[in-house]
DNA sequence: ACCGTCGGCGCC
DNA sequence: AAAGGGCGCCGACGGT
C-alpha cells in the first residue's frame, strides 16, 4: 500500500492511500518521531513509499536504522514521464513547468552536512501535494502505449535511488594506509611541497632530452611549443599522437603524464578530501545521465583508476563479490532488435568469441571494435572495417541502430526499450534558407545527433538492465541477511558499496559469499526476464570473490 | 580572489 | 575534411 510523505514546515503528514489514489488514512508526524513510525509500517507490511526526493528522506532513515524495501521517487519518475514519447498526451506531459520539474536537491548539500542533521537544516518542503502528484503520474503511465515497461522502469528507476543512498550510507571499505602505500610505491613519498621526487626524475628526463631546461610540463600549450622546438612535429599533446612519434623525450613524457594524472586526481589530496573512517562516500545520482545511467558527485567515484583499486579491502572476516555483466550493450543489442543470430552468439559466455566462432568475423578484437562501432556510429579504422561484416552477419541488428540514428538525423525522439526519450533533437539539416556553411554545420551536427541517438536507445536500455540487476540483488541481499529490520539495517549483513554501469560489488561476510555470487547471477537472470521476457538472450555476468578490487578481473 | 572554458584523461 | 556514445575532475588559462 503506498504511503506519502511530504512536510511542511516542522509537520510531516503521511497519507496513506490506494492504488487508485482514493485516501485511507492520515496521520501528522513530527522529524523525530518518524523514523520509528515508518519502521513499525514497514514491519507490518512492505509498504511503498511515495515522497518527493529519496535523497531528501531516505539519508535520515537510514541514519536510524530504518531500511526500507519500496519507494516512488516522484521526481525522478516525473523527470522519466515529462519527456517519454509514449506518455506525450498526458496531462503530466503537457502541463506547464511546475516544481515537479525543478532539479532535485543537490547532491552536494547532501554530503556538506551531516546525514543526521538533514531534517534539521533543510528549509520546509513546499511541494505539491504528492498524492496529486502520485495520481497524475499513474495516469499518464495507465495512459500509455506500454503502461508495464513504463511501470517497470518507474520502479527500476526508484530502486535505484534507494540504493544510491545505501551504498552512500554504507560506504566503499578504503584503505588509507594501502593507499599510500601504491601513491609512494609509484611517485615517491608524500612531498611537502612540490612534486613527487618519481615525478621530478622522470620530468628530468624529459627536459634533457628535449633540451628545455625551464620546461613546464603541467601547460599545453608550452609542452607543444617546447616538442616543436626540438622537432617533433605535434600538434597537441594528448598521449595517442604522442605515442605515435619516436624520440627518446616521448616515454618519459608520457610517464609524466600518467604520475601526474595519478597525483592529482586520485593522490593524496583525494584520499584526504574522500576517504573517511576507512570509507570512501561519493554520492551517486540516479538518471544523472540523459541516457538513464547513473552520475556520481564528489570524487569521481565512476572514474576509479585501476592504479588504486588494490586500496579497496573489506574489513576483517568480510570480503568483496564483485561482479559485471560481460558485453551487457552488445547484447542489449541482441534482445531490442530480436537479432536472433546475434542472440546466438549471445549463448556464449564469451559473446565477442561466440561471434568469431559462428563466423561473422575472425578475431575477438574484429568482433569487439566491429560492436562497439556498430553501437557508438564509428566508421573509422577496425571498427569502419568491420561494418560490413557485422551488417552482413547479424542484419537486424544493424538495421535498429541504423534507424536510431537516421531518427536522430531528423531531429525525431528515440526511446529505450523500457520507454525513456532522449532530448528532443536540434537543427533541421534541411532548411532551406541556410548558408552553404550553416548547412554543413546542420548536417555534421545532424550526424552528431545522429551517433547519439543511435547510442541512447542501446546504452539506455543497458542502464534500465542495470537497474533491474541491482534492483533484484538488493532483495535478495535482504533475504539473505534473514530480512529482519529490527537488526541493523544493512551493514550487519551482505550489502551493496559500489555500482559502475555494469559491474557491482558486495560487501558481505566471508560465510554468506557463495550466496551472494548465487544471488549476482540470479538476478542478472531475473533482469533479462524482466525486460525481455523470454527472448532468447542471455546476460552472463562473471563473478568473483576477492580480497581487493584490483583482483576482480 | 573568483569564475567559466578548455585540454586532457580516467571510467563504462 | 573528418569522420565513436556517455560522464566527472584536474590544472592551466584568460577574463573580470
């Protein structure tokens, strides 16, 4: 049964309501009180929560040892239904912009303050009644073509909300002392002023080979004029043209980068800036991607570089399931457009091998770059190469990526296979009053637009499996902790700390590690059902149980 | 001192 | 002629 929750001023009212939206009961609450309110329905029976922003109540629960099963996050959903071309004639549709429409508390004043204090400073809640908000929602879905995946994603994209916040709560288990350690085994120890010594050798190195004693190696444009002066016929310096030149300055250059990339993005600064307690606590923002994937705020908790992840490292008697789904797009790919030559390929555990061995191509790397061209539009080097033979081996495949693409060329909305649209288009490649320049810019533009439409409809669809995966671990997890909420809610008992488009770790106690890779796999199983149905395409995931997530693949 | 943009690069 | 999708973050840089 959903309950609403909203608040004014210091009044939280909580209105409990049917699934056609007609109200039950109502009761008024205060901050403090409703913690234990929601614990004592939540144990009487799995409600759904429907509030306005999960990050806006959920922290607070948590922080009270509240854990919740269900929730609609009305923002995230409204943002979802606003735009979907499925649900274009509903009132939610065309209705003016409204609050529902303004962005989501900020991450960052999350993750300023306490988790506890959030009730306490965050200003009263102005919202619209979300009951309302709650019923216009359900008609435009009702409304709908597909009102079951428009459900499904409304749901899938709740849950992960949900799950934002735990693993947020929870924390990725870092080891500061670990850390440092692979900082100085790298680049020397911490330096109190200036750079690392490891840095400073190779930078020398760099200088006497070009002959640039004063050299500054931190600013481009004096790193290219300083390679022209000694030759060497660049014109950026990014480290693919780069690797391309042969001259004794090139390798430590191109070491300097790396350290310096390190030591500035994920060095000692970060670790003192991100890591607490033994717990690296990023925030992540559901659908923070027009796509539908997940953003993250604060320490760039999606870009970890592999250099660091041996600082990763349960606590003791617990260990890392880490697990990602293998060639999720490609076969994503597979299950949208019902290639069924594709999703035979997809038996494999291994589908860019599967592909080599029913002989669409002849090599795993000609079957992966020839995919990844086919998904992100590329036309250049193996992966122009291969177009052909992947359009010739799996043609309805080809043939739904093409069509994205053509729609984006015309400035027409995609969807993902669960039903969420991408921007509206821009620029009409022909109009006839442009300039011969403006309509080469309209044109590359339109191809631009193009490559990005083709890419939506797969990697959106890829994140709305994702969530689906995630969404199906999280109650098993659950289940496996025994599901008795009057213990510690979550990190007494297996739980998520980490997600990354297609991978997830579990942070659990050594004994229940079977059980968890067991769940990994059967919710990825139950992800494919659940979008797919019983299309035959399988979602293999590789699974493995490790003492630092650097040994996970 | 502060702010927005850019080059570059990490991840998927 | 150029020709791969999506992000976040860092330092440099140029402006105010």
């Amino acid at each position: 049964m959903p309950i609403a929750l909203s608040r004014a001023a210091a009044v939280i009212t909580a209105v409990e309501f049917d699934d056609s939206g007609e109200e039950l009961a109502r009761h008024e609450l205060g901050a403090v009180g409703l913690p234990a309110w929601v614990r004592e329905r939540e144990l009487l029976r799995r409600q759904r929560w429907v509030w306005n922003d999960t990050v806006r109540w959920y922290p607070a629960l948590l922080e009270a040892g509240v854990r919740v099963e269900r929730c609609v996050d009305l923002r995230l959903c409204h943002r979802i239904l606003r735009r979907a071309a499925s649900t274009a004639g509903s009132e939610l549709a065309t209705a003016p912009r409204g609050r529902w429409d303004a962005s989501a508390p900020a991450a960052a004043a999350a993750s300023d303050i306490p988790i506890a204090a959030l009730f306490d400073l965050d200003p009263p809640l102005a919202d619209d009644d979300p009951v309302a908000e709650w019923r216009r929602q359900r008609a435009a879905v009702d409304g709908s073509a597909a009102p079951g995946r428009l459900a499904l994603l409304l749901a899938g994209e709740s849950v992960g909300a949900l799950v934002a916040v735990e693993m947020r709560f929870a924390g990725l288990p870092w080891s500061p002392e670990r850390h440092d350690e692979l900082l100085t085994e790298l680049l020397g120890p911490r330096p109190v002023a200036g750079r690392p010594v490891k840095m400073e050798a190779v930078l020398a190195r760099v200088r006497a080979e070009l002959d640039e004693p004063g050299l500054n190696p931190d600013s481009p444009v004096e790193l290219v004029k300083g390679l022209q002066r000694a030759g060497l016929r660049v014109t950026s310096t990014r480290s693919w043209e780069l690797k391309q030149i042969e001259h004794p300055a090139i390798p430590p250059l191109l070491e300097y980068k790396k350290l310096s990339r390190l030591y500035s993005a994920n060095g000692w600064h970060w670790l003192d800036e991100w890591v607490t307690d033994g717990r690296f606590r990023p925030s992540y923002v559901p659908g923070g991607v027009v796509t539908g994937r997940w953003a993250s705020d604060g320490g760039g908790a999606l870009q970890l570089p592999k250099q660091v992840r041996a600082a990763v490292i349960p606590d003791p008697g617990w260990t890392f399931v880490v697990a990602d789904a293998s060639q999720l797009e490609p076969r994503v790919l597979a299950a949208i457009s019902g290639d069924a030559a594709m999703a035979r390929a997809g038996q494999a555990q291994d589908m860019y091998q599967g592909m080599v061995d029913s002989g669409a191509v002849e090599t795993r790397p000609q079957a992966k770059y020839g995919m990844l061209g086919a998904i992100y539009g590329g036309t250049t080097g193996e992966s122009g190469r291969m177009r052909p033979r992947i359009a010739r081996a799996f043609p309805k495949a080809m043939e739904y990526v093409e069509s994205a693409a053509r729609a984006g060329e015309r400035g027409e909305v995609v969807s993902t296979w669960l039903g969420r649209s991408s921007p509206p288009g821009r620029g009409d490649a022909h109009d006839e009053t442009a300039s011969d320049a403006q309509l080469r810019q309209l044109r590359s533009d339109a191809r631009g637009w193009g490559r990005f439409t083709r890419n939506f409809v797969v990697q959106g669809t890829a994140a709305e499996w994702a969530l689906c995966w995630m969404g199906s671990l999280r109650r098993r997890l659950w289940e496996l902790g025994g599901g008795d909420a009057a213990a510690d809610p979550l990190t007494a008992r297996p739980h998520l700390v980490f997600f990354l488009h297609d991978e997830l770790i579990v942070h659990t106690p050594v004994g229940v590690a079977e059980a968890v890779a067991e769940a990994l796999r059967e919710s990825a199983a139950e992800a494919g059902r659940l979008l797919f149905g019983a299309a035959p395409v399988e979602f293999a995931i590789t699974v493995a149980t490790v003492d630092s997530y650097d040994q996970a693949k």
